[in-house]
C-alpha cells in the first residue's frame, strides 16, 4: 500500500490539471473590396477550438462605428465618412471560457464615393407642396420647403431607407439607392385627415334627373388635373377622399350619349372643414328628340349634328294653301305638292303632304320656321353639315327608301332627306321621288337652294327664281 498510494496522487493530479488550448482564429475577412470612407464594411472571423469549447466574440475599432450587434461571429462597421486618407484597425477577440485570441484588421480609407438625393412631398394625388416635412436618409436629416422641395448632398453611395414625417401626417417608407456622382430624384405623396375634406354630393341635370358616370377631377394650382378622381353613381352621388383645405377646382363633365350632351364647368370649391357637401346641377342638351311648333301644334323631330340641331322632316307649316299656278316673288305662297286647291284641311290629309310637308316659296320660307328655329343658310350651315358628315355627304343625308331606282342612301346622319320634288317657277309640280330641294338664305344672282338626286350620293347647289317652292329643314338658334 506504501508504494501504490504515490502512484494514484499523481495520476490524480494529472487529471485535475489537464492543459486547456487556446483558440484558433484561421480567418478575419473584409467586405466590400471597396475602401472609400463612409462605406459600411462587413467583417466575418472564423476560428475554433481543440477543446471544442463555446466560443465568444467581441469586435473593436479606433474610430467609426458598429451599427449591428458586436457579439457575433459577423460585424458590420461603418467607416467615418471623414476619414479618407487614414487607417483604422478592426480587432476581434475570440475567447472561450478561460483564455482568448485576438486579430487586427486593418483598412486604410480613401475618398468617399458621394452622390446626392432631391424631391419634392407633395399632397397625396396632388401638386399641392408639403412643406415642413422631415426627410431621413441614414443619419442625415433635411426638411421641405415651401414648395415641399429638400436636398440633401453629401451622402454616401449606398442602399438606404428613406423616410418622411410630419405630425398628423401619414408615414412615407421606401428603400433607395444613392448614385455615384449624382442625384437620385424622387417625388413623394403623404396625406392627412386633419388637414384635408371628405367632399361629396350629388350632380342632377337643370330637371332634377341625377346624372350617371358624370366624370369629376380636382385640379391642380396650376390648372392641370390631379389624381384625384370620382364618377357618379346610378342616384347621381360622388365622393372625393382626402381634398386638402383651401379653395380648390373641381372639372366636371359627362360624355354625350347618341340622345344628348352635358356641358362641363369648372366648380369651386373652399374646402376647410373635416367633411363637405356640394351638390352640382349640370347642363343637359338633347341631341335628338321631338318639339311642338305652337302654332299648329304639329310635333317635329330633331337631331344634332356637329354644332347644329336641325329638324329631321320637312317643315310642314301651312296657314294658307293655293294651286301651283298661283304664286308672287313678293307674297308668302304655300303648296302641297299636286294639290291644286286652296282648303287647308284637305292640303293636309294628303299622302303628299304626310310624307313630304309643304312647299315654300322664297317669302314664305324666310319666315316659316317656328319661334326658336330658322331657315339655314348655305355657305356656313349647310356646307358645316356637309363638312361634319365628309362625302359622300348626299349618302348620308338620303332617306333609306321613296327614292326613284334605288337611289336611297343610308341616311347615316339621322338627316332623312326624301324626294319630295319642287314647284318651279313656271306652276310645274316636278321631281317628286327623284331629288329633294331645300331653301337657304343665301342669295347670289338668285336665291340658293341645296338639291340631292336619287342618282347621285353628293349634295349640290343651285338657285331658283323666289316665285318657285321647295322644302324647308329649319335649324335651332344658338
């Protein structure tokens, strides 16, 4: 026992006093090869341990700073914009329970790569300025204008997270990246219930009607349109979000339909209060439709085509009638066509005169038309007819039927013109089913009228002695 217990003391004390391995750094490396000043590096180490212990890590530097946790086997150290043209040393530790490791890295800076960022923060939808907005990039701070314009020069090249607040406002977020040597230009749109409208209301025609799909558009201080839109609904109603306060332009106008067309305005506007109500009446044109001449309370229809409303029949006004052998140059006459009578009644319950109304000559044409309408004249009203429809223009305005050899046209204008023939100047009812005359007020050498024939798709004219007669289209005054 003597000899065996020296033994097992010092294999106990071997035990108790096994060597304990310090740790290995095998790598410390830096990213990106880029050694401007102002650039974030990334520095990764790698090490172990023989003994398989956990390991610690713990970064340092002479300048600059560490912008993530220092503690990992990963740092991100951002360089000081300021140091170009000096050397900063990067120091990990690496450390295990009883003993650690360090390693130096060193980064000589040169000149930072700059660039620059400008905008402007405007109202939501709007070119209405923000001003007193704070942007952020990074660590540099600027502040909007009255024109809701900042720049902020100087900042290095690079991803960053832009960022713009004011009080009451909503938050703008928005990843950007700095160019080198230039200026990256950005346009921005923030908005606030407590300093905007809610506006609505309703738009109804001069009778009341609510108007559908009415189109309304804000519009900018400098009179262009704004992004924020509405359109009415089947009762009329419209709302428009987030208005901002002040007196503001509103563009409001509807599409023409084939039965009628709405005249825009401009609508302003003062918007100071959280909610708004306007409601609007808009002006509707029939294109098309009928009207009663209260003289003898025949009913006619018309159209508009271009900028004209015109009666899509003959006038068939008759207060008086005679046989085609009398007439006057001077004097009003009034015919139906082959009627050689003079009793009104039974002018007017012929088929002539259904179909094809009353012949006119020159005197009784310049005044026949209905309060409200005239007689048109050739080179504006007539020829601007002719010029909105384009040739062939005698197509277009022909009745589909009731011309002699199927010389119909397609009456493509709404216009339909018949053949209702003339009276000429010498008593002669003539033409009728084979060309249809219209009175203008345009005299030349004589007074001139516009013909169609069942030959031809075009529209001519002519001029007539004043004792002959012919149709009437009238047309409404502006």
């Amino acid at each position: 026992m003597k000899k065996i217990f020296p033994f097992l003391l010092i294999i106990l004390f071997s035990m108790g006093c096994a060597k304990n391995h310090i740790p290995v750094i095998t790598s410390l490396i830096c990213s990106p090869e880029n050694r401007s000043a102002g650039t974030k590096f990334t520095l990764t180490v790698a090490a172990s341990d023989e003994d398989g212990d956990q390991l610690t890590y713990r970064w340092g530097a002479d300048g600059g700073e560490f912008i993530d946790s220092v503690n990992q086997i990963q740092a991100k150290w951002k360089s000081p914009v300021d140091g170009s043209g000096k050397t900063f040393t990067i120091t990990v530790v690496v450390a295990d329970a009883e003993s650690e490791a360090s390693r130096e890295f060193k980064i000589l800076l040169g000149a930072p790569q700059l660039g620059s960022l400008e905008g402007h923060v405007n109202y939501t939808n709007f070119k209405i300025p923000v001003n007193q907005a704070i942007v952020t990039v990074g660590d540099k701070i600027a502040t909007t204008n009255a024109d809701g314009y900042f720049f902020m020069p100087g900042i290095v090249v690079g991803d960053y997270a832009l960022k713009i607040t004011k009080s009451d406002f909503s938050i703008f977020n928005s990843n950007i990246k700095i160019p080198l040597n230039d200026t990256l230009q950005v346009s921005v749109e923030i908005t606030s219930v407590n300093y905007t409208t809610k506006l609505s209301g309703t738009i109804s025609d001069q009778d009341g009607v609510p108007l559908e799909n009415v189109q309304m558009v804000v519009l900018n201080p400098d009179g262009t349109e704004s992004k924020l839109k509405a359109t009415t609904n089947a009762a009329g109603f419209y709302r428009l979000w987030y208005l901002p306060f002040g007196k503001r332009t509103i563009s409001v106008k509807k599409s023409s339909t084939e039965d009628n067309s709405y005249v825009a305005f401009k609508q302003v506007s003062d918007c100071q209060e959280i909610e708004t109500q306007l409601n609007l009446t808009m002006t509707r044109i029939a294109l098309r439709g009928t009207f009663t001449d209260l003289r003898d309370n025949h009913v006619y229809q018309f159209k508009t085509i271009g900028n004209s409303t015109w009666m899509t029949e003959n006038l068939a006004y008759l207060p008086s009638v005679s046989p085609g052998t009398k007439g006057s140059k001077e004097d009003p006459f009034y015919y139906v066509y082959e009627y050689q009578g003079a009793v009104v009644s039974e002018a007017a319950d012929t088929w002539y005169y259904k179909q094809y109304g009353v012949l006119y000559n020159m005197p009784a044409a310049m005044a026949a038309c209905p309060n409200g309408w005239h007689l048109p004249d050739s080179d504006v009203e007539y020829n601007g007819l002719i010029s909105t429809l384009g040739a062939p223009a005698g197509k277009k305005l022909k009745s589909t039927s009731a011309w002699t050899d199927h010389g119909n046209g397609d009456n493509s204008s709404g216009f339909s013109a018949y053949p209702g023939g003339k009276l000429t100047d010498k008593g002669v009812f003539t033409s009728t089913a084979d060309a249809a005359y219209f009175w203008t007020t345009t005299i030349r050498t004589l007074s001139i009228n516009k013909v169609l024939f069942y030959n031809s798709d075009d529209i001519y004219s002519q001029g007539a002695e004043d004792n002959s007669a012919m149709s009437v289209r009238c047309v409404k005054t502006k």
